[in-house]
C-alpha cells in the first residue's frame, strides 16, 4: 500500500545511531523529516545527508526534526555519522521494518531486486504535528535536498 498525503504516518520502534530507541511518537506536536536513503557513504546518500547536516538549522527553525533510516546497523550508521558530521540521527533499519511500513521498499523490477537485497528506495516523508504524511517527495535532488524540505516546512 502507497502512503499518500494526509494519511496516518505508520508507527515505528526503531534503534538510532547512539544505539537508544526512538519512535514515532516522540515526534509528535513537532514536524518529522523522515527521510530512506539506500546506504550510508555513498555518493548520493552522502550528499543528501550533508545538505540536511548543513541546513539543519534551517529546519529545526522551521520547527522540524530530521531521521535518516537505512538498513545498516548501528556501526556502520555511527562510521558514516563520524565521518560526515551528520547532526541528526540515523535509524538502523536492519530488518527493513521500517521501510516495509513506509512501502520504501520494493516497486518495479530494481525496486524488487534492492528489496532483495535489503536496500530501501531513496524517498522522504515530511510528518505534521499530529503524526500525518504532510508531504511525499519521491525523487530527492540529494544535492539540494535539504533546499527542497525547508520549501515544504
């Protein structure tokens, strides 16, 4: 099932990079960017997490916070988050629970065969206050990534 805007954000329990739980509704009564990369330190995926890094900011002033998740675990979340300075924390998606949640997985042929290989799509998920899909974008630009978020908050 696709999520569309408006509909109820599916609820998660989930381990992020400092190996602490987080879950959804920690988030709510503020905006959630919660955004899939496929995998931590390559090119994409790090030029996404440093223009969010880099406006981080920018969108905590909008009154929002930000979670990559991916299916790596914990250490290879913490290399990557040492290594980038990423100021937000990542979730280790290794079960893919949270992608399967968020349909951040499967679709067509590749979609198929990265779901396969435990790989989550690149999409983002903007969560309102009260715990709703408030924006989809599912083509990020990962180089301005962070320029698209802050137009939707």
């Amino acid at each position: 099932m696709k999520l569309k805007i408006g509909d109820p954000a599916p609820m998660f329990i989930a381990t992020i990079t400092d190996g602490s739980q987080v879950k959804l509704t920690d988030y709510l009564g503020t905006q959630l960017v919660l955004y899939f990369y496929p995998m931590d330190d390559t090119p994409g995926c790090t030029q996404q997490a440093c223009s969010l890094r880099d406006h981080n900011q920018a969108i905590q002033a909008k009154g929002a916070a930000i979670l990559g998740v991916s299916t790596q675990d914990i250490a290879s979340h913490q290399r990557f988050t040492e290594k980038y300075n990423i100021n937000f924390p990542l979730v280790a998606d290794t079960d893919g629970a949270v992608a399967r949640a968020y349909g951040a997985v499967g679709g067509g042929l590749i979609g198929a065969a990265k779901s396969l290989l435990g790989v989550a799509n690149r999409i983002t998920f903007i969560i309102n206050e009260s715990g709703h899909i408030a924006h989809i974008i599912d083509k990020p630009d990962c180089a301005n990534h962070a320029a698209e978020v802050i137009k939707l908050l």
